[in-house]
C-alpha cells in the first residue's frame, strides 16, 4: 500500500519560514518524481515545486527565489523548504509521486495558513 504523508504545516507570519516533509513508504523512492501542489481557498490546485530522480528541480515562478525542494532517498523523503512567506502562499499543500505519465500518488496535504 502506498502512502505519502506530509507533515510541518501550520500557521506563521508573513515573512517567516516552514519547512515541509513528505514520507513515503510503499514505493522505490528514487524511482519516482517527487512534486509539491498546493490549492488556496476557492482555487484550483496548482504546481508548485518538482524535484526529478537526479535531483533536478523546477519550480513555479511564483515561489522561485523563495522555495527549495530537496530529497532524501535514504530516508524515502521530500523537503519543500518555504522561506519569506505571503499571505498569498496560504493553501493546503500536497505532495505527489510520479512516474511516467499515469503512475501518480497523492497526500493527504498539510494546511499553510500565512497571516499575522
């Protein structure tokens, strides 16, 4: 059974930092794609972060300059290091395992809330 389960969510100020994690167990990690979505309050959900198998990375350019991914195979993880947040950053987050064009895998997401 494959599970994804975020973890590091919560409330901060504008201008503070989060750091999120995604555990996974029931897949080969480092087979997989690892990407990070998020969806506000009446939105759609939306890209926001990608790390690939060799650790290259993508990201939307609405968090780029503020955001890392990161992994950690040994410990079957993703990291999405969140820095400077805005209020508009404000959303549930999730992660997702891809691989190839139809194997994906969701979270159960983590809620973001920006606000002072």
């Amino acid at each position: 059974q494959v599970q994804l389960v975020e973890s590091g969510g919560g409330l901060v100020q504008p201008g503070g930092s989060l750091r999120l994690s995604c555990a996974s167990s029931g897949i080969i990690f480092n087979s997989y794609a690892m990407s990070w979505h998020r969806q506000g309050p009446g939105s759609q959900r939306v890209f926001v972060a990608r790390i690939d198998t060799r650790s290259s990375t993508d990201y939307a350019d609405s968090v780029k300059g503020r955001f890392i991914v990161s992994r950690d195979n040994a410990k079957n993880t993703v990291h999405l290091q969140m820095n400077n947040l805005k209020p508009e950053d404000t959303a549930v987050y999730y992660c997702k395992a891809e691989r190839g064009s139809y194997i994906n895998y969701w979270g159960q997401g983590t809620q973001i809330t920006v606000s002072s």
